[in-house]
C-alpha cells in the first residue's frame, strides 16, 4: 500500500475475524483458496496501520480492473476485505455485486438490506438502487410512491441514473 495517505481509520485488529465472517455469508462464485499476495497485503494495511478513503477508492478501481480481466477470484476476496473495514462505498459494491450475481451469488435479499442501511446513512448511489427495488417490487411490494420519493432524493444528490430511472417509472 502507499505510504503517503493520511490514515482516518485505526489499526483493526479484528479485520481478519471480520473477513472470514463475511467471506461465510456471501462465499465467492470463484475458487479463493489462492493466497493472493494483494489479499495479504490489504488485510495486513488494515490491521496493523489502518487506511483511509482514498485507498478504498484505489482497491475499488483495481477490483473492477481485475474483473475485466478474468481474475474474479482475487477480485471477490479483496471486496469481502474491504466491505469488513464497513466502508460505505465498499459496502455499496458489494451490494450492488450481490444483485448482479457476478463474484457472488445473487443474494436480493442481502443487497437490498445493505442498499437501505447505506440509504438511511445519505449513501446517494444505494438510494438509488432501493428506489430500483421498490418501483420493480423486488424483495419488497412494489410501490411507485417511495421509488418516486427516493429517486428524487438520489437525483438532489447529483446521482445522473436516477434521472433515467424517474422518468421511466412516470411513463408508466
């Protein structure tokens, strides 16, 4: 990791407790038995310095990197430690790869319910998505009046798909 962050979040000394928790509830699609020299590396940052937001936003980008390039197996180990640290963009990813099924099984059910815990903390983007669960009644009773409602809180945030979303759902 580089060293010229400026560290906002302690040494977690539970990450790897938090890890193997997590990697229980939502197991990767991938073989992840590989102990992958990034994987170490991450965990061991986390555990002994800490991190900022800055370098989630860097593994984010690399986890999406590595998805392109056919090495989801590193890719799913290194989301489930960084959505440990319970970094909200990191637990929006994976949300989101929770729908999509594409590291991990689809898991609706999952998705949604970090989407709404990161909605009732201000998180736009997963305001966005819970407005998607609403207005096409998955997991939940479809309702026009809340998607509506959320979407124009995700479109006051500056989140451009929500736009998109709100107009399709009032030409309906």
């Amino acid at each position: 990791m580089k060293k010229n962050h400026q560290i906002n979040y302690p040494a977690n000394t539970d990450i790897i407790q938090s890890f193997v928790n997590i990697q229980e509830s939502y197991p990767p699609l991938f073989d992840s038995y590989i102990d992958y020299p990034t994987v170490k590396a991450w965990l061991k940052q986390i555990r002994t310095e800490g991190f900022d937001h800055s370098m989630i936003t860097e593994i984010i980008a690399y986890i999406y990197r590595l998805k392109n390039t056919n090495r989801e197996a590193e890719a799913s180990l290194l989301l489930l430690v960084s959505a440990s640290t319970e970094d909200k963009d990191a637990l929006y990813v994976l949300a989101r790869e929770l729908f999509k099924g594409t590291l991990f099984q689809t898991n609706y059910a999952a998705s949604f319910g970090i989407f709404t815990s990161l909605c009732k903390r201000g998180h736009p983007q997963a305001t966005c998505d819970v407005a998607l669960f609403y207005k096409n009644g998955i997991i939940v009773e479809k309702d026009k009046q809340r998607a509506t409602k959320l979407y124009q809180i995700a479109m006051n945030a500056g989140v451009n798909r929500a736009q998109k979303h709100y107009n399709t759902l009032m030409n309906r």
